[in-house]
C-alpha cells in the first residue's frame, strides 16, 4: 500500500488530475411532414468535426465521447431543410438532449427547438445506452428512476434491480440467492467498510438519495474490481455540481397508521438528534454502581417522522477549460416504528421452547453531509475530492411477555424479558480521483480512499422479570447471570484503498477496435472490537421484587451495598484484580494486492470481446482474547488465512441488429469469511445468540450467463438472461443444538449450486405531446422478476455439525422474486405530474438453516405496494406525497415442518409521508 501512496503522490505532483470525462448529445427527430413521425436515417453532425451519426427507426440519436465545450449541430436530411443549432453546450458526465422536428419548407423556428442538459449517470434514458453500449453485463438505477419510484436511500434503490432482494428488518440485500458476505460495496469505485461488526458490507440505508447519482449492480464481474463477490458489486455513485449554481430546500414529514400519536418508549441517555457522547464505561470498581442511564424507558408520545435536506451547488469558471465545481449537502431525518407480535421459539410440532407476545419501540435518526470539490485543471486533466460523514443512532426497546420451557404458564407465572439496544455509527469517508488524457489515445487513472468508521452500542441493557398471575407479585428471573446485564461494544476501523490503471485505446478514445487496461488495486483494514458485560448476580432473586414503574429503586448503589446483588464480569467479581475489566476482544487485519490486465477488441462490427485475468493475495488475520475456549484454540488465540489467486474473466457481446445485443459472461471468484464469522465472539440477543467459527475457509465461486438485450426505444428494454452459479465450500449461517434457544453459527456447509432466469421489461405504453410540445404525457410500465433453484449439498464428512436431511436450499434465496411499476407523467411548460404505483413480492425463503433434526427456519413471502406522487408548479416549487406498505401485510417466520407452524410475526403498518422542495 505504500508504494500506491508514493506513485499516487509522485502523480499528483505532475498534475495527474481527475479524467475529464466526455459528454453526449441524445435527441429525436421527427417529420413535421407526416404529423411528427419519427425521422430516420437523418444525418447530425458536430459542425467543424468529424464527429456525427444518423438517426434510427425510431428518430432517435445520440453523439457519444464528445469534449465539453459549445458546438454547433447540424441537422441533415435529403429534401428537408438543413438546421443548425448553435451554442449548445457539451458538459462532462452530462447528457444534452436535443429533439428537432424537421420540415421540408423553410417553415422551422429555433424557438421549437428545446435543448436540456441532465446528468447522463442520473437520467433513465442514458443510463439504458451505457447499458446497451458496455461489453459487460450490468444494471443502473438513477436518481430520476429513483424519485419516481420514491426510493430514499441506496438499500431500497438495489430491491429495484431485477435479482435483488433485501432481508426483512435490515438493510441486507440477497442478489441472486447470495447474502451479504457474498456482495461487496463501493462507493465512487472505492471500497467501503463496514458499520457493523457484524455484517460485511456498509449499511446500504446510510446512502440517502440526497446524494446519490445513480447506483450500479454488476452481477458479472471484470478483472478490474475485487473477486471477493459472487452475488454483485454494488457501486453507489454520488453527484456532482454540473453548470452554473444550484441551491435547493427540502422539508418532509410523514405518519405511520400504527406508531404515530401512539404512546412510546425510548431509552434513558439517548436523545431526540441521536447524538450519544457517553458511548464507553465507567467502571473500576464493581463494588459502585456508577452507571448513569436508567433502566426504566422513557414514556412518551410518538411524533410524526420528519426530515430536511439542503443542496448547494457552485460552478467558478477560471478559463475556458478550467473551473471549480463545489456541491454541498445536509440533511436529517428521523423515523418512529411500533410493532406487536409473536415470537415463539418452536422446535418440532410437540415441542415448544417459548411462546412470547412482542412488542418493538424503535427510534431512528440520521444526519449525513456530504461535500464535493472538482478541480478541472484543463480538458485533460482533473482532479475531485469526496467527503462523505454519516451519524446515525438506532434505538430498539424490545418487550417480550409470554413463557419460556423453565416458567410454565401451568405454574400461572409468566416471563418478562426486556432488552434495550442502542447502535451508534460514524462514518467518514475520504477520496481523491485523478484521471489523465495523454495524448490522443492513453488514460491514466488514479484514486486513493481513507475510511474510518466508529459503531458503538453503549449501554445494552437487559432485563428478566417474572409475573405472578395470582398474586400480581413482578419479581427478578436469574436462570443465568446475563439475564440481568448491561453491555457496551465498541467498533473501531480504518480502511484504505486506492487504485491505478493504465488504459491504451487502439486508435484514438472515440474511434477504435478496444483497448487494453493494466491496473493495481490495494486494500489494507484493521479493525478492533470490544465488548463487556456487567451482569447482575441476585443473591435470593425468587425473594426479589420489582416495580416496572421505577425498575431503578432495584438497579441501584444501595442495593449493593446491602447485598442484595452484586455486578461482575465475563471475567469475574474480584474488584481487585484487572483482569475483571478486561473486555472480551478481537482485532482483525486484512491486506490484499492484485494487479489485473483488462483486455476489449471489437472482433468484428457487430462482435466484441472483453478478457481479463487478475492475480489476487489476501491476508487475513483474526486474533482475539475472550472467555471461549474452543477445540484445539485457547480463549486466546488467533486464525491466520493468507491466499493468491489467479482469476480469468470474460465478457462476449455481439449486436445482433441496432437495438439487440446477445451477452454471455463468464469469470471465477471467491469468497473470504468475515471477520465476526470467524472470531469467537458472542452477540446476545433478547432469546437468541450468535458466535462465530474460526474454522472457516474461503469458497471458491464459478459464475456463468447468457442474455438478451432489446432495446425498442431510447428509454425502453426488454431483457431475458439465464445464470448458473457453484460455490465451492460455501458458508452458511446454521441453527444449532444448544442450551440456548436459537443459537446460531457458521460453517462451510458445502457445495452450493444456483441456476436461474431473469426478465425485465420497461415499456412507454402512452407517448404523446402536442404541436409545440407544451404539453407532453406519457404512461410507462415496467416489471422484472427472477425464477430460481438452488440447493445445498451439505458436506457431512468435514463438519461438526449434524444437518438435517442431505440438501437444501441456499439461506436467503427466494425462489422467485417479482418487481413491477406503472407510472404517469403529465407535463405542461414547466409543470410536471408524476403518479406511480411500485409492488414487489418475495416468495418464502430460507432464514436459517436447521440441525440436529431441527428443521430450516423460513421467511414468508409478503407483497409490498406503495403509491408514489409528485408534482411541480414551477422550476423553483415541487412537492411529493408517498404511501407506502398499503397491503400492510403480516411478516411471519415458521419452522419448515409439514404444518409450518409460526415462529414470529407482526405488521409494519403503513408510512404516509409528504414533502417539499424549494429550488432557488
């Protein structure tokens, strides 16, 4: 890694600057002889260049790879007078659409003529040419695709990509069947870490559409992105400043049918901006009781959610090829949920572990700002630096009463457990980008990322009462220690990265066969977590009564003093020796180096290939010191994992006619464990735990698929594809046999195979507009669904584990998945209409799957439809009403047994929200 610094800063110092990256002209020609047909075969050119095409079918054009600057288009048809349009401004990384109807007289006037220019990573339109021009296979979402589907962040924007699902309850997603440890993250083409222990990838919700351009999901893969993915690397992309200023004003609120004006609970210490500061603990004597949060939540009333977000964009002109561009942006929101259910832990149909009715209070607040400062030296060279901060705060209080297997309901007594959790994130994120033009035909590229992320859970505390039906009598439940405790874990992680590519095109960057690409990409995470519990040990807890009303005239330094109960650590009671405070631990470091050759020929005019190979060493330290002792490791001990890799890539493309494109794709992969699957850790929940296994080894993935592509219109697709998937060695997340109800761990299960299908269609069912084009309406449909089989053999021979049966299928892949939308868009001047009803539904999935006679644990299938619109008065005044989860459907959970009896469930209700924005 230090030798990228060292280049990367030799570079810069020669003013290796940021890529300027090109633009595009797009438009439509009509026949103002034949009512506004569409004209095809016309003629555009740039004017004083050799740069131009014609029309298609469908009088669509565009002029790719275009310098910025102002031109002078000239429309051409035989018999039709010849129209220039002059002063039309090309902008990098943007897309000019002109559309032009032609007539044979001399009858045309400019002012018919509109020319706009918009984001080309942002705009639906463009977005479907880059996916009809790249060799390889992929998939964009932009954030004029988003606002019509009102996504707010880059977690629901990947749900609409055909493929793509997330897990009930978080911000996972599953491409393809494939979880979370088989996707990895970028943002901007740089890596991200995580903010959680224990996930692989960052929380895709941070990401508000505030600062989103457009976001990518590559399910094949090239040699110049890490091969530590089988599913997709998804590529958030963030906006940029594009001409002149922008400043624009948001401000939101929004209800839900069961949370808001409901009563509340939230937990004492955290407040309402979701800043905690007192995130670590205090204690160095377990004789003082020197916590400062109380144990019992606070009451309240749920507020309705709300939001505000700020955009401010600048662009200084220093020259006629130099300017600074700045984009700033703000934002906060907040968001109350409120669920009742059931959660029941059943093993088999006579056997029941725990039957509780839930109820969750969870309070969410996120503030995120974002900054962006382009320095176009001159049109060769440019530089760009990100800064990227996100606060978030997560406050859950989860209140179970029912009966566990110990307290019968026979005995008229009922269990109480409360748990309140707090999770508190901070990320910054910090990127350089420098891409150079030397001479006609070599790009020189470079970037450097450096991350740091902070998740802390200060404070978790839990509580286990018991109800007396008869006497009313609440006392303390002490079946172990830990069911009275407090906990606090703290995450800390930098992350470095940074990339080097050398592109030589055959012929100049406009005209050529291909190009061949060398590259460098390096990666260097160091992790350190920790985490300590305080338990609570009664000494006569049957003897122990509780107000719930005041629960801290128990928790308290008198109770202490007169022995009542005393507080002592995982690793002991003595207040006298240090190692009681020591926290149970583990540090992590992962290194990898690969250096790739990306290789692109245009074979023939319709036939293009795209070989890579990529050479890959990885790293993997995982140390740790915690009260575990495993077989063959001591509690404190390590796992060292260091592999080299050598994985070939191919992409084939051939157009079969103008708007049809034949892909097939091939590459190999592989797939490293986390580091919290590996560390022997364990994460507690309310009647649950989790640990990892430092016996894992890395799989092997080889990914293969063919697909169509048609292109009927500029903004229109129709694509059918089919993909095979073996992952050698896979791992998955496995239920257990254990003391502790629904104990989970991980385990190289086996040999995993996926075979599917995907179709996605997007259609204009309705264009139509009126003779000067005042007033424009169009009704859009689209849908994608994904038909899939995967199955798991598992690996008996090399495991501790007894599964159930010998197969099953792949945790979290549902076998179908279905997305679908219809929109109408209704424009007149500066006006815009927009309505959108967006559904998806997921079919039953694995959760988890079972052993020791256990069966898998499912996920029901739920549909989801939201109703989306908004409208704009003007240019400066525009307001949104969404409302989401209308079915309002139960999310449930069973044992897959033959009378698939429930193990949770509960209702989101449904979200009414509305906004307004305000550009000045």
């Amino acid at each position: 890694m230090k030798y990228i610094l060292l280049i990367f800063t030799l570079f810069v110092g020669l003013q290796a600057s940021a890529q300027e990256t090109t633009g595009s002209i797009v438009g439509k020609l009509t026949d103002k002889e034949l009512n506004d047909e569409p004209l095809a075969f016309a003629n555009v050119l740039i004017k004083g260049t050799t740069q131009g095409t014609t029309s298609d079918f469908d009088g669509l054009y565009e002029i790719s790879g275009i310098e910025p600057g102002i031109y002078t288009i000239v429309f051409s048809y035989l018999g039709y007078e010849t129209i220039e349009i002059p002063n039309v401004e090309v902008i990098a990384d943007k897309v000019t659409n002109i559309d032009v109807p032609m007539s044979a007289s001399a009858g045309f006037e400019l002012d018919e003529v509109v020319v706009t220019t918009v984001s080309r990573k942002d705009s639906e339109a463009a977005l479907l040419l880059d996916q009809k021009k790249a060799v390889e296979i992929k998939t964009s979402i932009g954030a004029q695709e988003l606002s019509k589907k009102a996504v707010s962040n880059a977690a629901d924007a990947t749900t609409k990509v055909t493929g793509v699902n997330k897990k009930e309850g978080s911000s996972k997603i599953y491409v393809r069947g494939l979880g979370d440890r088989y996707n990895s993250t970028t943002f901007n083409s740089l890596p991200l870490p995580s903010n959680d222990p224990r996930d692989k990838n960052i929380d895709l919700s941070l990401f508000s559409t505030d600062i989103i351009e457009n976001v990518g999901i590559s399910k094949a893969f090239t040699s110049n992105v890490s091969s530590d993915v089988a599913g997709a690397n998804v590529n958030i992309v963030s906006k940029e400043v594009s001409s002149g200023s922008l400043l624009k004003i948001g401000l939101s609120t929004g209800a839900n049918t069961q949370t808001t004006f409901k009563d509340f609970k939230q937990i004492s210490g955290a407040n309402w901006i979701g800043v905690n500061t007192n995130t670590e603990h205090d204690i160095n004597n377990l004789a003082n009781y020197n916590f400062d949060n109380s144990f019992s939540p606070e009451n309240t009333t749920s507020s309705p959610n709300m939001g505000i977000s700020i955009n401010y964009g600048k662009k200084f002109s220093l020259s006629d090829e130099s300017y600074i561009g700045l984009f700033l942006v703000g934002s906060f929101d907040n968001k109350y949920n409120y669920r009742d259910g059931i959660s029941d832990n059943i093993i088999d149909v006579d056997n029941v572990g725990s039957t509780f009715n839930t109820k969750t209070f969870n309070y969410q607040a996120t503030k995120m700002a974002m900054g962006n400062l382009v320095y176009q030296i001159n049109k060769n060279h440019k530089l760009s630096f990100n800064h990227l901060s996100v606060h978030s705060n997560n406050q859950n209080i989860q209140d179970f009463f029912g009966n566990t297997a110990d307290i019968s309901a026979e005995d008229g007594l009922n269990v109480n457990l409360i748990l309140q959790t707090e999770i508190q994130n901070r990320l910054f994120v910090n990127q350089l980008h420098s891409v150079n033009k030397l001479g006609e035909s070599i790009d020189l590229n470079a970037s450097l990322a450096y991350n740091t992320i902070f998740n802390d859970e200060p404070d978790r505390r839990k509580n286990t009462f018991v109800h007396n039906n008869e006497t009313g009598n609440i006392r303390v439940a002490q079946n172990a220690v830990r069911d009275n405790s407090r906990f606090y874990g703290n995450l800390f992680e930098n992350d470095l990265g940074g990339n080097l590519n050398v592109t030589k095109y055959f012929g100049d960057r406009f005209e050529n066969k291909g190009n061949i690409s060398l590259g460098y990409n390096g990666r260097n995470t160091d992790r350190k977590f920790d985490g300590i519990y305080f338990d609570h040990n009664f000494a006569n807890p049957r003897a122990t009564s509780v107000d719930l009303n005041n629960v801290d005239a128990l928790f308290n330094q008198n109770n202490i003093d007169n022995g009542i109960f005393r507080v002592e650590t995982s690793r002991g009671r003595n207040s006298e020796d240090p190692e009681t405070y020591l926290p149970q631990l583990y540090d992590a470091k992962k290194t990898s180096h690969a250096a790739y050759v990306d290789f692109v020929y245009k074979l023939s005019d319709k036939f293009t290939a795209n070989v890579g190979a990529r050479a890959e060493d990885i790293k993997m330290n995982v140390s740790w010191n915690t009260n575990i002792t495993l077989p063959g490791l001591s509690s404190e001990s390590g796992i060292d994992l260091d592999k080299q890799y050598i994985l070939p890539s191919l992409n084939l493309k051939y157009e079969l006619t103008e708007k049809i494109n034949l892909r097939a794709s091939g590459s190999l992969s592989y797939t490293y464990p986390q580091f919290k699957e590996i560390a022997p850790f364990v994460y507690e929940g309310i009647n649950f735990q989790e640990s990892g296994n430092p016996n894992l080894t890395p799989s092997d993935n080889y990914n293969a698929e063919l697909k169509f592509e048609l292109f009927p219109k500029a903004s229109e697709v129709f694509a059918i594809g089919v993909f095979g998937k073996l992952i050698e060695n896979s791992i998955n997340r496995l239920e257990r046999n254990s003391a502790v109800e629904r104990d989970f761990t991980y385990d190289n299960s086996g040999d995993a195979t996926i075979f599917g299908m995907e179709v996605e269609a997007k259609f204009n069912v309705l264009e139509s507009s009126d003779d000067d084009n005042s007033i424009n309406k169009n009704l859009s449909i689209g849908a994608n669904a994904t038909l899939m089989k995967t199955k798991l053999e598992f690996n008996t021979a090399n495991t501790l584990f007894n599964y159930t049966g010998e197969n099953t299928q792949l945790e979290g892949a549902a076998p179908f998945t279905l997305n679908a939308d219809i929109s109408y868009k209704f424009g007149k001047e500066d006006k815009e209409t927009i309505a959108s009803l967006v559904f998806n539904y997921q079919s039953d999935k694995v959760y988890s799957i079972g052993t020791n006679f256990k069966e898998n644990i499912m996920e029901k299938g739920v549909p989801i439809l939201d109703f989306v619109f908004s409208h704009k008065f003007s240019k400066t005044l525009a307001v949104k009403f969404n409302a989401k989860n209308l079915f309002d459907p139960s999310f449930d959970r069973y044992r897959d047994i033959p009378e698939k009896l429930t193990m949770s469930s509960y209702k989101k209700g449904m979200t009414l929200s509305a906004g307004l924005s305000i550009n000045l």
